[in-house]
C-alpha cells in the first residue's frame, strides 16, 4: 500500500495530461512562452538533445505575445525514450 497522499484534483491532472499526450499519437510536444532570447536557447536545448535527424524535432508553431514574448511549440519522435 502506497503512503504517497494524492487529491483527487492531482489525479485529475495527471489522467488528463497522460490523455493529452496519448491523443497526439507519437509525437513528444511541449510549449514555452519565454523572452525571445530565452526562447532561442531553449529551442537549442531540444535540437542538441534531440537531434532533427534522429527525432524529427521541429518548432511545430510560434508566435510573438504582445509582451514581445515568444510562444511556441516543438516537438519530436520518442524513438529513443
């Protein structure tokens, strides 16, 4: 028996992002909303972790907020998770 307490609004969260996730078929996405200069290096942390040849990534969608901040989403294969 697990003495890890969960409230029901935490499995609630959970089910729904494993669901999201399953609803997008193989694809691994994420989404930032960062300053455009952080948005950059984040972009370079995925490409040098997941190389474009071996996973696809790809910035899926951008656009700039009126903040003049970046959101985006990238994404790519989980072929070697």
């Amino acid at each position: 028996m697990s003495t890890d307490h969960r409230s029901p609004a935490d499995v609630a969260r959970r089910l729904g992002q494993r669901a999201k996730q399953q609803s997008h078929g193989a694809w691994r996405r994420e989404t930032y909303t960062l300053p455009r200069e952080d948005a950059r290096e984040k972009a370079r942390e995925w490409f040098n972790a997941f190389p474009k040849a071996a996973y696809m990534t790809e910035i899926e969608s951008w656009r700039e907020m009126p903040d003049g901040q970046i959101e985006f989403t990238i994404r790519r294969l989980p072929t070697a998770d």
